[in-house]
C-alpha cells in the first residue's frame, strides 16, 4: 500500500487561501478504474482511493505513515510567487 503527502493547493477560483495549511495523505489506487456497464461511470473496487487523511504538518503525516507500515512520498509544495502591482500598471 502507497501513499503521497502533499499540502493541499489555494484554490484557483478564489482568492483566499483557506486550508492551505494542511497537508493531506491520500492513497494511491491498487487497480484501474473501469467504466460500469449499466450507467458508464468510471470505478473500481479499490475502496482505499476514497480516503483522506487531514494533518497539520508533513512530519505528523510521515509519522503516521511510518507508525502503519505505509509507503508514503512526500510532494513538496512549490514556493509562493507574488506578483505584486498597482492597478495603474495596467496602464502604462
């Protein structure tokens, strides 16, 4: 079983940046999803894939990986680039 912790991204429809704080451990699917043949949505049987896991901190995460036998990456979080400019900027 394998796993990936990552910290959750800012959501690009909004401008604020509510629970980006947390990092998140998700596993990581067993099998391939397949279309079901009487409605055609895409699932498997793999009911680990549903799961999240909420920490605050990679190294809580990691521990609690490691506590449970699970092969965990972790995904590090890109640095933050602010483009900061005045609205008259647009006008120049």
């Amino acid at each position: 079983m394998s796993a990936r912790i990552y910290q959750r991204p800012k959501n690009a429809m909004q401008s604020g940046k509510a629970r980006t704080d947390d990092w998140l451990l998700e596993f990581e699917r067993s099998e391939a999803q397949r279309p079901d043949p009487l409605m055609g949505w895409a699932g498997s049987g793999d009911t680990q894939a549903q799961i999240t896991l909420k920490f605050a901190s990679a190294d809580e995460a990691k521990a609690y990986a490691e506590k449970y036998g699970i092969e965990a990456h972790v995904i590090p979080t890109p640095p933050r680039r602010l483009k900061l400019q005045s609205y008259a900027d647009n006008f120049r």
